[in-house]
C-alpha cells in the first residue's frame, strides 16, 4: 500500500472539501459526445528527463514499484530526443503535437512582446493543432494538466485543460500571475483546481529532510515564507526545491481528480521535477565526484534518487484510478540525464552555458493496456511519435503532415488486423490562426513576475544573463535563432538566414544572430563577410568566446596557426568552462606540431564534457602523430565504444584499421575497414583501405566494385584511378584499364605506375613501338621501383631486356 509523505501537515480536510465540492463540476463538464467504434482510452504520463539507467539501478535494489509493473506488463524501450533543440517547451511541443520545430513554431522559452515585456512562451504560439484540439475537433474529450505552453487554456469542447499556469516550472511562475479566467478549460473550474496546490510555505521540514539532508532549525531558516521574503530566491536550491514540490503534489491531486471524476478518452498529465532536480543535484549523487565539496556532497547526494522513488508514489496514486483492462497508460521522458562519471564538470549552482550537455539523447518510454504487446521490448521510438500513436490507437487517422510515425509494434498484431492504419493529409484548417490571433489579443501579461521568469530560467541552465530587447511581433531572437540553427541542421541555410535575419532585426545588436549568419557566410566561403559580422558581433561584446573562436578558425584555415592559436588562447582567459574552445584550441595546436599541448586541451574537453566523441577522436589523431601508436588505438576504441553511431565513428574505424594493417594485422584491419563501411557507405578512405586488402586476397571483384564507388565519390582520386586501373589489368578488363591509368597519367604525368600499367596493355594489344616509349618513360621516372614491377608482367621481358 502507498502512504504519501506528510508534504503539508493539517491540510487532509480541506483537500477533502475541495475534491467534494470539484465534483459536480467536473462532471458537469465529462464526455458526453458521439458513441465510436473503437472504444479504447489512454493515459499519458510525461516525466520530464526521465533516465533508464537511474531507473535500472534503482529497481535492482526493489524500489520503483509501480513502473517496475509497468515495464513488466508491457513494452518499453529508450525514446529519441529531438538532438538539434534539446529544451523542454519545444520537446514536449513535438510530442503534443507529432510535428518538428520547424513545423510548430515553439522554439523557446519566452516570447518578446510589442511593449517590449518578455512573457513565457503561449499556447498561442504553437501554430500547429496539438492533440487536445485534434480530439475535440473529432468529438473526443481531452484532459491535459500542467503541459508546457498551454496557457492560455485552449478550448476543447467537453474537454478540460488545466494549464502550466497553476504551478511553477523551470523557470518560475509561468503565468501564474496572469488571467486566472485563462488558466483553465473551462474557465469555472480554476478556483477549485487551483486550491489543490498548496503554497510554498506549506512544505514541510519532514518532508524536505526526506530529500535533502538538513535538519528542520536549517530548514525553517533557510527556506521560502512571505511573511520573511517578498518573492522566491531563484538561486536558493531550498526556495526551488519548495515550488518543485508543491507543483507536483499539486498536478498530481488534479490529475487525481480528473481520473476519478472523468472518462475522458485521453488524458495527459506532466511532471517536470525530475528534470529541474536533475540540474541542481545530480552534481551531487554518488560518486561523489573529485571537485564536489564533501559538505554540499553531504547535504544533497540523495535528493535525484530519492525523488525518483517520490515520482514513483506519485505514478502509484494516479494508477490507484486507472483501470489497465480498459485503458492504455503510456509514461516517457523527452530526454534522459548524464549520471555517474558521465556528468560533465561544473562548479556552479547551475551552469548556464552547458545545461544542455546534461541531457542523454535517449529517455524512457513505456505502453501497457488493452491492444497493446505485453512483456517485450521496442526499438526505434522517437518523442514525434507519441502523437500519431495515440490518435491510431484512439481510432483517429494520423495526419501525413506529422514528422513522426505510429509505433506499429507496440500494438497486438491482431489489434493491426482489425484496425489498419488509416491517414488523412492534414488537420490543420487555417481557423487556428484566427483563433491564436484573438487569444494573443485578449490575455494579459503581468509585468511584475517577469524578472522572477526570467531569473528562474537561468537556475536551469537555459538562459544567459543578458535577455534581448524586443520589438515588434511577439516573438524573441532567440526563437529565430533556434529556428535558424534547426535549419542549419537540415541543410537549409537559405531559411536559416532568413531566421537569424529576423532575430537582428528584432535586436540589431544580438550578438548570436550576428555569428549564426557569420557562419553561414563561412559555409560559402565569403570569408570577408563573415569576418565582418564577426567583428560586430564584438563590437557588441568584446568577451565574446564565440567571436573570437570563429575568428580563430578563420585564421586556422588561412594557415595562420600561430594567430589562430592566439586567438583560442584570449577565448580561454575570458572562459576556460566551454569545451568546444578548448577543442578548437587542441586542433590548432596539433596542427601546428605542438602535440603535447594539444593533447592537454582534449583531456580538457574530456574534463568537461566525458562524452565528447571528437575529443577522443582527435586524441587518437594526436597520439598517433607522436608515435604512440598503443594509445591511439586505445582512444579510438573508446570512442566507438562510446557512440557507434556518431557521424565520426566511420572515420575512427578507418583510422583504427589503418593502423592495424600498418602493424601487419590484416585480419583485424579489414573488420574495422568492413565495419566502417557498414556505418558509412560513402566513406572512401574505408573502400579504398579494404578493396587493397581484397586484392591482395585474390577477391578482385569485391576489390574492384569497391573502387568503382570510390571512383564515382572522387572522380580524379589519383590512388583510386590508379588501384582501379591495376586491378581492371589483374582481371584483363583492358578497355576499363586504359580508361582509368590514362586519366591518371593525364591529370598526374610523373606517376609511373599509370605509365607502365599502359605500355603493358599496348604490349597485349600488340604494339610494341608504343609499349617500348612507354616503359622507357616509366623506367625513367620510377628507376629501380619501375624496373622491379616491370618484371611481374612477362610480355614485358622481351621490351625489358633492351633497357
């Protein structure tokens, strides 16, 4: 049986008398719409950052009952995050909404507004359905708590929505403050559902003691009570663990509530603390890591996993409501987060420029109930999916215009049979802009909690201190921003630049958008350009790191090695914290020769970031131009261990083999040379490494198609025109041979190899005038190398004899 902890002592009564007098409400407002032939119902519980690999370890000491029975009655599996914007407004935006960034328009987390105030991003702003508007189109009844950017409550019919508005989030009150009529769907239900979530000052000592180790004197003088504070301290880990707390006692009561007084056929409740704990003390779990101070290790190494098992009671009580042989439950997480030796190095209560090398790019994901595969694994599950999921399995056809897809083997085959998937271009109708229009027009904005959202967003980690100015549409640049770098990331720079040109126009002095079009312009090679932007941009901050590490790729690429790494080095004495200086750095200095500096500033990187594949990748690059040989292939083992998958693994297989067949180790070579072949089929150093291994195993035909592709990569290779052309001799394709050595010899006339590998096909074809110039050229140029592969060719003794 689950007892909840005593959060706020003396209150059992009164919740009793809200939830009674919620109740004709609610059900004043319950589905009462069209009969549908598929009868099925849903839960979704989002638990922001959620990780498998806390999970695991937790569950193998018995704790973590309720998703433990989940995981055991149904499927589950890691989901993929969206890596290109790892925030939370955008991710659980493309999860309520089956659709990218690009497509929703949620790209962060405050909007500027005309009067140049900053508001947390608005239900208005997503210009796309979400599932709630999807259902209630169709006649359904949705129920969302606490989903991000759901404010102002949007209306959805017999539905109810309870917006991110009632409690605290990451970065403060949301929009706590603003129309309570807005808050809610429908607007009565606001004053009943919003005493469900106690006041900060409620929590009390015991509860917290139970997370965090401090004793209830330290407590009630360290944590958050009007009566001695005006507002909240957002660098106070004490004042935010009390939000945190009561948002999720209270989204809980609500969802409780809903699912007891309800039957709606989707319901979607939101936890966000996992995430926001995560940031602030995960620094702090066991092991304690090497620059933790013992007393703050002390004071705060159990808070994550003791909220984990929190979390877990609070998924027991909303299950105690649910029935599984009725109605589907899914949980997921966005993202996952780095624990153990994998966290990076910061020092600060929050580190704001490196929030985001936290996130692990997979999270969990679980489905269980009626239809759906009991007791199995899934694969492949994106955060885009969820949508396109529900609505196949709520009988809906999935819209075409969605990025993401239906997780087809999370449901019972005969489930499919019976129900194929069915599809529909679009949901989208043109009425949601007038609709945003009218919502956007109608809500107020508080002022006064502005600078408390603001302050909260750089608690997490997500914001700089120095927000942008704003004007004209209700937007921010870094909306556009993101925007741009998304489209950077899909291989549109001509939207990008579009995107980060509204973000200057916006604020002409936004240093960000300034290097995003400075290095688009890099892209195409206008140097000068770029540089110009660049020099704007620190104009407008002269401690720029950003500016100045561009400027030093620029001066790298020029061969201005020595300015290049003046400029990284300037970069470091301004913030030595960033790992992608410190890699810049390490990559000028390996250039220049100048090993033993450079392998510093990549175990740096990996001091700040474990993960970095490149930091590894380039270690091996290091290591191997000193000659330590054992180290590299050490390193480039490690990262492949690391990330299979990473874009640069296929090059660090290559190197490995290399390596390998340098030592003589031919066996070896070729499975690292096949295996990057399998990651990346377009590598040419890989075909062309594995094709001479093939020749020398008399597999001429493997040899020879993996050189043809090579060629067709790189079509004046001079090594693989030459290979190819030798191997077609070895094979007597001669037409195919003199086509690739006379390319060669054309395009590089002192390679001798070319030259003799024709005077041996006008020896076959019979002309021996020709043959004899030609291996007289070859013999000059090649000397005793030629003469000695001359001699492997037989018709060539008789030509051979007269030199």
């Amino acid at each position: 049986m689950l007892l909840r902890h005593p959060l706020w002592p003396g209150l059992g009564r009164g919740h009793a008398l809200v939830a009674c007098g919620l109740a004709a409400a609610l059900a004043g407002c319950g589905p009462g719409g069209p009969k549908r032939a598929l009868e099925t119902r849903a839960v979704v519980i989002g638990i922001d950052s959620a990780d498998w690999k806390v999970i695991d370890a937790l569950a193998a000491e018995g704790d973590l009952p309720n998703l433990t029975r989940l995981r055991q009655a149904g499927v589950w599996g890691p989901i993929e995050t969206l890596r290109d914007m790892p925030l939370s407004p955008v991710i659980w935006t493309s999860v309520a909404t089956g659709k990218r960034p690009t497509k929703h328009g949620v790209t962060w987390f405050l909007v500027d507004q005309p009067d140049g105030t900053r508001v947390p991003v608005r239900s208005y702003n997503r210009k796309t359905l979400a599932i709630w508007n999807i259902l209630a189109k169709n006649g359904l009844a949705p129920a969302a708590v606490g989903w991000w950017a759901s404010y102002p409550a949007e209306d959805v019919g017999r539905g109810v929505i309870v917006s991110d508005a009632l409690g605290f989030h990451g970065f403060g009150r949301t929009a706590r403050e603003g129309d309570d009529r807005s808050k809610t769907h429908p607007a009565g239900l606001f004053a009943a559902l919003d005493a469900l979530i106690p006041p900060e000052q409620q929590v009390s000592a015991e509860f917290v003691g139970r997370f965090i180790h401090i004793d209830a004197e330290e407590y009630r003088a360290e944590r958050f009570d009007p009566a001695r504070f005006p507002r909240a301290d957002p660098d106070n880990p004490i004042h935010l663990f009390q939000q945190y707390a009561v948002t999720a006692e209270g989204y809980t009561a609500i969802a409780e509530e809903l699912l007891s007084k309800r039957d709606d056929e989707l319901t979607l409740v939101y936890f966000e603390q996992v995430d926001s704990f995560s940031h602030l003390f995960m620094k702090y779990a066991p092991p304690r890591l090497a620059w933790v101070e013992e007393a703050d290790f002390e004071r705060y190494r159990d808070v994550v996993a003791e909220w984990y098992r929190y979390q877990d009671e609070l998924l027991g009580r909303l299950l105690a409501h649910i029935d599984l042989e009725t109605t589907a439950v899914f949980v997921l997480s966005d993202h996952g987060f780095k624990s153990g030796e994998r966290r990076i190095r910061s020092e600060a209560v929050v580190d704001i420029k490196k929030a985001h090398l936290d996130h692990e790019t997979q999270g969990i994901f679980v489905a269980v109930g009626p239809h759906l595969r009991s007791g199995g694994e899934v694969a492949g599950a994106s955060v885009l999916d969820l949508t396109p999921t529900l609505l196949h399995y709520l009988g809906l056809p999935v819209a075409k215009d969605m990025d993401g897809k239906v997780l087809a083997d999370i449901f019972e085959p005969a489930f499919l049979e019976r129900h194929p998937i069915r599809y529909v271009s679009t949901y989208e109708d043109g009425e949601r802009e007038k609709t945003l229009a009218q919502a956007a027009a109608s809500v107020a904005s508080g002022t006064g909690e502005q600078a408390q959202i603001e302050a909260r967003l750089q608690a997490l980690g997500y914001m700089g201190e120095e927000p942008d100015a704003a004007a004209g549409e209700q937007s921010s640049p870094e909306i556009h921003n993101n925007l741009g770098r998304i489209h950077l990331g899909d291989g549109n720079p001509e939207k990008a630049l579009d995107e980060f040109e509204k973000a200057l126009k916006l604020d002409p002095e936004n240093a960000d958008a300034l290097l995003n079009i400075a290095a688009i312009h890099r892209g195409e090679g206008k140097v000068e350009l770029a540089t110009h932007f660049i020099e704007r941009a620190l104009a407008v901050n002269p401690s720029s790191i950003g500016a100045l590490a561009q400027l030093a790729e620029i001066q790298r690429d020029r061969g201005e090695l020595d300015e290049a790494i003046r400029l990284f080095s300037a970069a470091l004495d301004i913030d030595d914290s960033q790992p992608f200086v410190w890699m810049g750095a390490g990559d000028v200095l390996q250039r220049a020769g100048r090993f033993e500096a450079a392998v510093k500033a990549f175990e740096t990187v990996l001091e700040l970031d474990p993960d970095s594949f490149k930091a590894r990748y380039n270690l091996g690059v290091t290591y191997s131009n000193m000659g330590r040989e054992d180290d590299a292939l050490a390193i480039y083992a490690q990262a492949i261990e690391l990330d299979p998958t990473h874009p640069e693994a296929a090059s660090a297989r290559n190197n490995l083999g290399a390596m390998r067949l340098a030592r003589g180790e031919k066996d070896a070579a070729l499975e690292h040379f096949e295996a990057a072949l399998a990651a990346a089929p377009f590598n040419l150093e890989s075909r062309y490494n594995a094709a001479l291994i093939y020749l020398e195993r008399d597999r001429s035909d493997e040899a020879i198609a993996l050189l043809e592709e090579a060629a067709k990569l790189e079509p004046n290779h001079q090594q693989v025109n030459l290979r190819l052309g030798l191997a077609y001799l070895g094979a007597k394709r001669d037409s195919d041979a003199y086509r690739s050595l006379l390319l060669v010899r054309r395009l590089h006339p002192d390679n001798w190899s070319a030259t003799l590998g024709l005077a041996v096909l006008h020896a076959r074809a019979e002309q021996p005038e020709p043959a004899r110039e030609l291996l007289a050229e070859a013999l000059g140029r090649g000397g005793a190398d030629a003469r000695a592969s001359a001699a492997d060719f037989p018709i060539l003794a008789p030509l051979l004899s007269r030199f």
